[in-house]
C-alpha cells in the first residue's frame, strides 16, 4: 500500500504559486499602468484550469469567440487534446483597426491524463465561451466511504 | 504558518481582483466604431453596462466556480471583468448597441452625424 503524505489544502504547490501569480499580477493593477495585463494572464492560446473531484476531473477552458462547430475534443492514449480556430471576419477591405489584443488562428492544447481517467464516459459542454469537460474517475480509482460499524 | 494561512484568506475573501477584458477596437465602416471585449463565462445577466456621463462602464461578472476540488492547473484569472472607456464627443453617447454572443461583447458606437464625413458637391452654374 503505498502512503501518501499529508498535506494542506492551502499549502500545496499549485495553491502557493497561484497566490505568487496573483500577488505579481496585482503589481501590474498599479493605476499607473492602466493599460497593462497581469504579467502572468495567458493571451496567446486558450487559458486552461484542471480541477480535481472526489470521483471526477475537470477541465475548464476559455474559447471566447469560437463557434462550437471549430473546437474538436479528442482523448489518444491517455492525452486530451483540445484543437480549434478562432475566426474572425473582416466585412470591409478598408478598415481601420485602432487597438488588438486579441489573437486568431488555429490553436492545440493538450493535457496528459492519468491512468485512472474512464475515457468512455469524457462529457463537455460550451456556453458562453467557456468549455466544461468532466473526466469521471475509474469506479475502482474513486474515493470510497468507509462506514463504521457499532458493535 | 497555519495563522499566516488565516490572513491570507481572510484578506483574499474581500479583494476583488479586476481582470481587464481583452480588446479589439476597429471602424468597419466609417462612422460606426465596433469595440469587442472577450469576457468568457459572462452570460447575459451578468453584464452591466453603463454609461456616466463620457464614461463607458462595462463590468462583467463570471459565474462563480463551486469552489470545490483541488486545482491541478490554474491558468484563468479569476475575478470580475472590468474596463472603463472614456467616450470623446465624436460618439453618440444616445446610440450605443451592444451584443453579447459565446462570452464577447460587442459594441457599436455611432458616430455623432456632425461629425460623419460629407461630400459637399459644386452646384453647376
């Protein structure tokens, strides 16, 4: 049986690293800089967060202004690969752009899962430029209850 | 170390963190400037938008995780989506159109008619 160590909640890796980025990025809501991003915030690919359930993972990733019909899901080999295009259209030749922080083209995310993922039963679901995959646990990978009993 | 712990929760529960939407400012057609501003996981009711005086206000905010599990990976700001323009007087502020659709809002701002160009044509004598 193999022991894992004990750890809080608020004091895992992730967890601190999240707050350093925050702090950082906080740095940059200085007024003086108004117009400037968190130094960490993702703009060039789609921004992705993992969270881990009891008996599920999932994945949230944000795909403002994608058509539902460009985003292709597919899992190999225990790799999640979430693949698209975002675009664009221009109406007139002769616009004038006065400011772009937004990126287009085709992008490719990919995560590696762990074994204990049942790939048969992956959903996803897109609204309001958010995608939501739920990636159930194993039945035997879940965390169980162990009920006491009273004599 | 368990109360520093305390404190930064405490602290984090009543900091609000603004995230800036990303922009794209551009005149399709002369006369009308479309702003589009990503917000991802805004809906509908959600999203304020306001305008005081020569300011545009627009606040966004996401719909709000369970909370619940432990984040393996965390690359989405988390906060409330936020930016203020300040209209110049070349914008009608009366003629503001606004649409949100798969988390962007856009905006058409109307130029003011006095400030569209015209063509003034010689009159044959």
């Amino acid at each position: 049986m193999a022991l894992i160590r004990w750890y809080d909640r608020d004091l895992e890796p992730v967890g601190t690293f999240d707050w350093l980025q925050r702090q950082i990025n906080d740095l940059f809501d200085f007024p003086r800089f108004p117009e400037t991003q968190g130094l960490f915030d993702r703009r060039v690919s789609p921004a992705i967060d993992v969270i881990e359930h009891p008996d599920s993972f999932s994945v949230e990733c944000d795909l403002p202004g994608i058509d539902q019909k460009d985003i292709d899901i597919s899992i190999a080999s225990g790799v999640l690969t979430i693949k698209g295009e975002k675009k664009t259209e221009q109406k007139s030749e002769n616009r004038k752009v006065y400011k772009k922080e937004t990126w287009e083209g085709s992008f490719q995310r990919t995560i590696s899962l762990p074994s204990v993922v049942d790939a048969d039963k992956v959903e996803a679901s897109f609204s309001n430029g958010v995608l939501r995959i739920t990636l159930p646990k194993r039945d035997e990978a879940k965390t169980k209850r162990i009920e006491l009993k009273s004599k | 170390m368990a109360k520093d712990v305390e404190v930064r929760k405490e602290r984090e529960k009543e900091q609000v963190r603004f995230i800036r939407p990303f922009c794209f400012i551009c005149e399709e057609e002369a006369g009308v400037v479309t702003l589009k501003l990503e917000m991802p996981g805004v809906g509908k009711d959600q999203l304020d938008i306001d305008v005081d005086g020569n300011e545009l206000q627009i606040t966004g905010k996401r719909e709000a995780g369970s909370g619940e599990g432990t984040y393996l990976m965390k690359e989405r700001p988390s906060g409330t989506f936020r930016q203020v323009y300040t209209l110049d007087d070349t914008i009608d502020h009366n003629k503001i159109e606004a649409n949100l659709e798969g988390g962007v809002l856009t905006l058409n701002l109307h130029r003011r008619e006095s400030e569209k160009p015209r063509k003034i044509t010689i009159k044959p004598s």
